[in-house]
C-alpha cells in the first residue's frame, strides 16, 4: 500500500503570523473584486437572484416550488440583503466580493497546512488575480459563496484528517457538506474529490470519512430530488453547446487565451514536480489535481450521457485548485534554479508577467456592458427615465429569449419606468409561480395602444444601426 508522507510539520508560528497572511489577502481580493464591479449592467441570469430577492416571501415559495429550488438559499440570502441594502448593482454583487475574499484566505489557509508561507500566499496571489475570481466577484449569483464554501471544506478536512478526531467530527464534517449543496448542489462533487485524496493519502481515514459522507448524502438528497424535478430549468444547456474545449481550457478559469496558455503551461511544470519530487506539498498538488480534474469531468460525462449539465460558471467552485497548481508550478520553476536570489526573481517574474495577461480581462469584467454579450438594460432604463413621461405606452421585444428579454429593464431598475403604461403585461412576476412575467402577445395590444400618444418601443439590439 502506498501512502504519501504526512502533511510536513512546520515550527508553529504564532496565531497572528499564521492567520495574518489568509486575512490580508482576503482583504485585498475583496476590494480587487469589488472594485468598479458595478460598472456593468445587470444581466439575465442576475436578473432572476434580484427579482427573486425582491418578491414577498409568500411568492418566492411559489416560485422555488416550481423552478431555481436549487437556489432557493441564495435567493433567501438576497432577500434578508436587499431588504437592507437595496438592488443596485454595488449592494447585491457586495457578498460574492466578500465570498471571493474568503476563498482566498480559505485558499491560503489550505495551503499553509501543508507547506511553508511562501507558498501559501503564492497561491493566495495567483487566486486573487485569476479571471475566474475576478469574475465571480461581479455577479449576483451564488458561485462566489459556493467557490469559499468548497475551500473552506477542505481544510476542514485536512484539519480533521491531521487531528484524528474522534467520529462525532466527521459527523459535522458532513453537517457543512450537506449545507453546501443547499447553497449550491454541484458542492456535492466534492465530497468525490476528497475521497480520491483519500484513496491516495489517507487510506486509514476512509471509514471515518464516510460515516460523514453517509451524513452528508442523506441531508442533501431533498435538494438533489429538487434539482432532479425541476432539471428542465437547464434544458436551454443542450442548444448552447457550453461543452467545448476553448471553454474547458480557457473560460473556465482563465478567461483569455495567454492567461491559459501560461497557466496551463505552470500546472504541468506542477505536476511534473508532484511526480519527481516526494516533498509534502506535493500532497496540497494531489489534493488540487483531483478538485480540478472530477468535477469538470462528472459535469462533462454527465452532459453528454445524462442531461444537459455543463457550464463554466458551475465549475467555480474549483477556482482555488487552479490557483494551487499554479503557485506549485511558479514555485517549482523557481526552485530548479540553483541561487536563492535568482528563485526570487524568477517566482516574482512569473507572478508580473500572470498579473499582466490578466489584467486586459479584469478591465474588460468591469465594463459598462461586460455581462452577457453586451447588457445594457441600465442604459435603456436611463434614456427611458430621461426621455419617456407618465401616461406614455411602452412595449417590449418578445422575439427574445427570457434571459435577454428588454423587459427585464423596466423589472431591475424599476424607478425609470414609473408612471409609463405597460401594455402587454398580464401577471406581474410577483404573482407567478416562474421566473418572469406574464405578457399578452403584441398583436393583442392595438386597442391599448391606440389610445397612447406617444408608444416607446424597447427590442434587442442586432448589433446594426439600420432601422
């Protein structure tokens, strides 16, 4: 049997000094990712966290009935926030900037047990500066949340692993996964990362780890049967056609093609490191490579054999992985030079020249119409409330998918459409049991719209100027 050496045991440093690293650069990746993060306008996907959020709680239980189950804790989570902080986009992409700063730190933390400072808060670095994280930072969605969830779960399995602690832990361990995938249910992919670790390091763990994971499936089967009847929501997934190879390699977690190709490149000089070397952050390596490769690889086979399922977004949670074989291979090509000052100069180049590449991408997340292709539903509402007045008749484009309804306009920023006449609505979302509004077809309004005398018309852009 083959089991790896033991996280190596350090000289213990002071609580301040240990936790000082994790907490500074979680604070800097919070303000990283919240700066100018409200520049870009609202898109479909947050449209439906902040509509949502912005229903009574008596029609968000209808609404979860029926569709976004899975989501149903993160929108009670908007709910509580808006209800205090309002919809704009500063307040309700505020907790994913937070969340990203805490999977950092947890990124930190994780790497810390297993290896020196140096490492850690290289891996901190590389977490804070990856487009994935600068991304997930700007969105009113849940992925933030889950992507700190997931690490934060890790390192409470390495802290349990490394204490052999008594069953009643692993029964906690298992409490945090089943909440995890409340919050998010692909989090439950993690619970088979961590068993290949396991299988590979820890061996003599695995029957206390899966009287946890036994917990852990038992609490998390209602959410799994809720996002198993309501899986219809996701069928849009099979004309996307998300599963290719550029989104895998690229958007996934590098958002540009260099940003890829020299990450890429580091995470292979990591694992050629992992194989020639025993050392013990190899482990952390191990660790990170089965958190990267699983659950890319379940969402990809079950998208092809199962149900449409894959998206980029959905492998958020895998963000701090890549950031640790990324530091691992910064760090690896630093020490295969022999003068300690030379390694200096070489780690610090390599962490300038991954800041650069990523930081056209960073600009270009926090553009007044990075989201979706091109939203600006903020720039339509601000002419409508410049231009429009009270009593004036508006119709909007129905030829659209929801997700791009101009609609959703009036809906996120609803101050700019007061006192205008919405013809074609039927039932206000707020009064469904789905995600959007009930419309009557165009050709239906001619009678309301023949008592209008001045009718805005909202439709989605083609990308030409013609008429």
């Amino acid at each position: 049997m083959t089991v790896l050496a033991a996280p190596r045991t350090l000289p213990p440093p002071t609580r301040a000094r240990r936790i000082r690293p994790a907490l500074v650069l979680g604070l800097v990746g919070t303000l990283v990712g919240f700066l100018s993060s409200w520049n870009p306008s609202y898109w479909g996907d947050e449209a439906a966290s902040v509509m949502s959020a912005t229903r009574p709680w008596p029609s968000l239980a209808r609404e979860l009935s029926t569709i976004d189950g899975v989501h149903g804790v993160y929108y009670a989570f908007l709910h509580v926030w808006t209800s205090v902080f309002g919809t704009s986009e500063l307040a309700t992409r505020l907790p994913s900037a937070i969340a990203a700063g805490a999977m950092i730190s947890g990124t930190v933390v994780l790497v810390r047990h297993f290896s020196d400072d140096r490492l850690a808060v290289l891996a901190g670095v590389v977490a804070i500066v990856l487009p994935r994280t600068t991304s997930m930072a700007t969105e009113a969605r849940s992925y933030a949340m889950g992507a700190a969830a997931a690490v934060w779960l890790t390192v409470l399995l390495v802290v349990l692993l490394r204490r052999r602690v008594s069953s009643r832990w692993w029964v906690v361990y298992g409490l945090a996964m089943a909440a995890s995938a409340y919050l998010f249910l692909y989090l439950g992919l993690l619970l088979a990362v961590h068993a290949a670790y396991l299988l590979v390091a820890h061996r003599d763990a695995i029957r206390s780890w899966a009287r946890g994971a036994a917990v852990a499936a038992l609490l998390a089967a209602p959410m799994v049967l809720i996002g198993y009847t309501q899986r219809e929501q996701i069928d849009f997934l099979s004309r996307r056609n998300y599963a290719t190879l550029p989104n895998v390699l690229t958007k996934q977690w590098f958002g540009s093609v260099p940003v890829a190709l020299l990450c890429w490149a580091l995470i292979l000089v990591a694992l050629g490191w992992m194989l020639w070397q025993r050392r013990s952050e190899t482990q952390v390596a191990l660790l990170a490579l089965a958190w990267l490769i699983i659950p890319t690889a379940a969402l990809l086979v079950g998208n092809t054999t199962v149900s449409p399922m894959y998206n980029v977004r959905y492998l958020t949670f895998s963000t701090p992985a890549a950031a640790i074989l990324v530091a691992v291979g910064i760090n690896a090509v630093a020490r295969l030079l022999h003068r300690s000052q030379t390694r200096t100069v070489a780690g610090t180049a390599l962490v300038v020249i991954l800041v650069a590449l990523c930081a056209p991408v960073y600009l270009a997340q926090r553009g007044p119409w990075a989201k979706d292709g091109g939203s600006d539903w903020r720039g339509v509402a601000g002419y409508m409330q410049s231009n429009a007045v009270p009593g004036d008749a508006v119709v909007f484009d129905q030829s659209t998918k929801p997700s791009r309804d101009p609609r959703l306009a009036m809906r996120l920023y609803p101050d700019s459409f007061i006192g205008l006449r919405d013809v074609a609505l039927v039932t206000p979302f707020t009064e469904t049991n789905g995600l959007w509004d009930t419309v009557a077809p165009l050709a239906d309004t001619t009678a309301a719209l023949a008592t209008s005398t001045d009718v805005w018309a909202i439709e989605l852009s083609t990308g030409s100027t013609i008429p």
